[in-house]
C-alpha cells in the first residue's frame, strides 16, 4: 500500500516534524507506540533518539495542535506532530557551522529611535554576519512590513544572506523560511538576534523550538 492512501484496515494520517509533514498511514486503532514508530520510519535520521518527545493532534475545535490523550488511537483521518519535550543535557554543546543557520530579526531604521542601545545591538548583530560569513553559515534577514518601517539598516551587511523576507506577522518562521530551512535539513541549532525580543523574538523562538530546533 502506497504512503498516503488507505484501505478498510487503514487510515490516512499526516505526519509532521520540524519543518517537515509527510503523509502516510496507520493500521486503524493505532496507538502511542505504533505512533512512535511510525515517526521513527519516516524522520529516523533527524530524530535525536537521546531526547524526549510528545505527540500532538491537530484539533478542529480549538484550531492548534494539542497533547494526545492517554489512551489515544488512531479512528478517523487526522494530522499529528511530534514535539521535543526536553533537551537532554548531553545534547547540549558548541555550535556547529554545517549544522546551525542565523536569524537576523528586523534590524529596520524606523526602530532605531524608539529602541534604547541601538547602535550597540547594530555592532554585535554586525559581528554575527560577518562570523556567519566567515563560517559559511546560511544567514535569514526578516524586514517587518518594511514599506512602513523602512529596510535593514545600512551598517548591517547582508550580502550572501540567504533570504531577506518581508513579513506582517510577529513570528520569522513564515512559509518561505520553512522552505529555506527544508533545503539545509541538516541544520538543528539557530543563532536568533535582532529586536522587539518582547514580540517577534520570543514568538519566533518559541515557534522554532516548537519544530524541533
């Protein structure tokens, strides 16, 4: 039977990790552990086996993924994702340039007078591009609605940068930075700076954690 289709035995679930969503299928009434190994099939080579996970649901009702319950098995057609629970400490280490991506998070000219140190996030986050350069890692340039708040300012230089995106929401992980990061699949750590840490960082970390990273 081809992934992605079922019979009177089978159900058609969508499976998701990271970035990643593949659709396959599961015998019906399947549970957590079949579940399990179902994901371990599918992503088995991105999946760091020493760290702990949950699996999520899609729920139409709520409109987001949540937590399976105890005793869940598969009934009906659905969407899942499994979600890093915690990183083991053994896990935790010095960065890697084949293995890690840069995010520069709005560095607009409109915010230069509203946000207090400004030149001095300018410099550091000057030093981290011309490192990522030097390194050979893949750089991501987020601009919020930049009709409105002006480009990335000038001392930032973003030549050989990836992407340079505009963007009208808080979050940096929009559909063209997750194809970005579909074509690096090796990459498991971001290095995230830029401003509004309050809004956009923080949503932006959250989301990226959410896939794994």
């Amino acid at each position: 039977m081809a992934d992605g289709h079922c019979n009177n035995n089978h159900l058609p679930v969508l499976f998701s990790y990271s970035v990643f969503s593949r659709p396959s299928s599961v015998p019906v009434g399947s549970g957590h552990e079949v579940l399990i190994q179902k994901f371990l099939s599918l992503y088995g080579h991105q999946i760091d086996v020493h760290r702990k996970f949950v699996i999520q649901s899609f729920s139409e009702e709520w409109g987001q993924y949540i937590d399976l319950p105890k005793g869940f098995s598969v009934s009906e057609k659905c969407k899942l994702r499994l979600v890093p629970l915690q990183m083991d400490i053994t896990t935790l280490g010095n960065l890697a340039p084949s293995t890690t991506m840069f995010f520069c998070c709005d560095m607009q000219e409109r915010f230069r007078p509203a946000i207090k140190y400004f030149g001095d996030i300018i410099s550091v986050g000057q030093r981290l591009l011309q490192g990522a350069c030097i390194l050979g890692i893949p750089v991501i340039v987020s601009e919020q609605y930049p009709k409105g708040l002006g480009a990335t300012v000038q001392e930032m230089d973003l030549t050989g940068a990836k992407l340079v995106f505009p963007k009208t929401k808080f979050s940096m992980l929009l559909p063209e930075v997750e194809a970005a990061l579909a074509e690096v699949p090796s990459v498991r750590s971001i290095v995230l700076f830029g401003v509004e840490t309050h809004v956009c960082i923080q949503q932006t970390a959250l989301d990226l954690t959410g896939r794994g990273l």
